[in-house]
C-alpha cells in the first residue's frame, strides 16, 4: 500500500496561491504569482528532484492539474527527473466537472473522495502525491488521508491571497521527521500527521 505524500508551497504569511507564476492563480484580483522564482537555487532543486524519485503516482486538484497538463507535456526530455516521471506515471485529478483530459494516463476521480482516495493509496506502488492543490488537500486533511506533508516556507510576505492554514482548518497534530534550510532560506520541513491535537495547562509553581 502507498503512502499519499503532499508537497506545498507557502509564504510567511501562509498564501499559497500561484508560487509558480503571474497568471497560474489570479482568483479574487490576486497579482503576486510567481513569488517562489527568487528563491531557486540548487538546494531546492535537489530536494524537488529527491521527491519526484520517489513518486508512484500522482492526485492533483482540478486547478494545479490543468496547470501542469498546459506545461509538463511539452518537456519531453527523458532526463528531466520531474517531468519525465509526471508524464509516464498515473495521474488522478478529483474533479466533478472534467471528462475528457487529454494529458495521457490521466483518470478522473469523483464520487466519494475517502473512499476513492483509499482505493487509490492501496493499489499504488511507493508515494501517492499531491502537489499544490490546496483546495483538495485541506479535504484530505479533514479525512486524516495524507501521511506526509512537505511544507516548504519561502521567505516572504504577500499580504493577500488564499491562505493554507485558514479559519476553519480541522484540528490537526503533526510530528516533525525533517528538515533543512536552503542557501536562499526556503525553510523545507516534513511533517507525518499524528492525529488530533491533544491540549493541557500550564500550572504555576508552588508558592507563586
């Protein structure tokens, strides 16, 4: 059985939307996409590339999946550790309204997401992975489907647009299995969900 592992972009202030570039997201007037370029570099690079490898197949939302399927296509290099693997491995993309993708090896999930989520973490070799797709993955969340998350925070602050941890997130605990800072202080970190928080007091000493 395969473990669904996410990879997510955010900003210090928690926006998620469009890190890739100027019109991938402009939902609501938002006008900063593109806001990860800067921060590039190698360490990024590697870590990126280290997460591709270990890909069985991959389940994206209706937005970040039409994102990919208009660029990733037209790299055909064998070579290239990301599109090479996003091209020949399996492609799920939950949406109720797509029917016919034309990015070959894509299938289409609908209906019931915990149940179909499962079928797929179950019949798939190594990671099932997300990547972006906020909306799909605060859903994934909520039903305590994802294993893994790779949070990468990128050192900025935008000031507006969708936020990944917002106002009516369900409760989660995660417990940290590793990190590291890039030379442009990308903050990566991986995080395997443990559960529901778990809350206590403070008590003052004695005397006090």
């Amino acid at each position: 059985m395969g473990r669904l592992i996410s990879t997510i972009f955010v900003t210090l202030d928690g926006v998620y939307q469009a890190p890739g570039g100027p019109q991938e997201d402009t939902r609501d007037g938002f006008q900063q996409g593109g806001w990860s370029f800067p921060y590039a570099d190698d360490d990024f690079g590697g870590f990126i590339n280290e997460v591709f490898d270990d890909a069985g197949a991959f389940l994206l939302g209706r937005r970040t999946y039409d994102i990919f399927a208009s660029f990733w296509p037209k790299v055909t290099d064998p070579a290239d550790p990301v599109a090479s693997r996003l091209n020949a491995l399996p492609k799920y993309v939950a949406s109720a309204t797509l029917t016919d993708p034309e990015w070959p090896g894509t299938t289409v999930v609908g209906g019931d997401l915990a149940k179909e989520v499962t079928a797929l973490k179950e019949r798939t070799d190594r990671q099932l992975q997300v990547h972006g797709s906020g909306g799909l993955l605060h859903s994934l969340l909520a039903l305590g489907l994802v294993d893994t998350l790779h949070l990468l925070t990128f050192p900025v602050v935008l000031g507006a647009g969708r936020r990944f941890f917002q106002e009516g997130a369900a409760p989660t605990a995660f417990r940290h299995t590793g990190g590291r800072i890039t030379s442009t202080g990308v903050s990566i970190q991986s995080y395997d969900l443990a559960g529901r928080p778990q809350y206590g007091e403070f008590e003052l000493p004695e005397g006090a």
